[in-house]
C-alpha cells in the first residue's frame, strides 16, 4: 500500500500520536498548505482569473482542514495522551480550522 494513503488512514484512526497531529501534521504542514493555496487565490484573483478558479482556489484546502480538525477530536477521544493535551487539541483546532478557512 502506498505510504501516503496509509498515513492518512493512520491519522483518520487514531493511530497517530495526538501530539504529532496537532504541532506537525496540522498546525506546521496544514497551514503552510494553506498559506500557498491562498497565496494562488490571491495571485489568481491579481491576474483578473475567472472567478470559479479564483473560489476553487481559495475552497481547494477547506477537506483537508476539516478532515485534520475532526481526526484531532477523534484521536483526542480514543488515544491516552497528557490530559492539557486531551482538554488543549480540539478546541485549538477548532479555532485553527476557522482562521484558515476564512483566510
């Protein structure tokens, strides 16, 4: 099986360290994704693009954002981790999750 994938399945079960999926996988590689994604958005809507490319742009990042939102409630709720952990992760990616949405 491709590693990619079964990272991904990895995270999507709770097999990831909950540490790891919030610093490394969400908070440093998913927002820098995010910041190229609207740095496109930006650069699209600069060069007078069509509008549906500007929003499919800007909307491309919105299933990964929530897919890493929802697998960090998820491991939070079966993984044992240091309990600021557990209480801290959801609720920070909650937040993550808005202000990469709306930029």
């Amino acid at each position: 099986m491709n590693p990619a994938i079964r990272h991904v399945g990895d995270i999507w079960n709770g097999r990831v360290r909950l540490s790891r999926l919030l610093w490394r996988e969400m908070l440093v590689f998913g927002t820098a994704i995010n910041l190229c994604a609207m740095t496109l958005t930006l650069t699209l809507a600069g060069l007078n693009a069509p509008t549906p490319w500007v929003l499919l742009a800007w909307l491309a990042c919105w299933p990964m954002n929530a897919f890493l939102c929802i697998s960090v409630w998820h491991t939070a709720g079966v993984q044992r981790h240091p309990l600021v952990l557990s209480l801290v992760a959801p609720p920070l990616a909650t937040i993550w999750l808005i202000v990469v949405s709306v930029l």
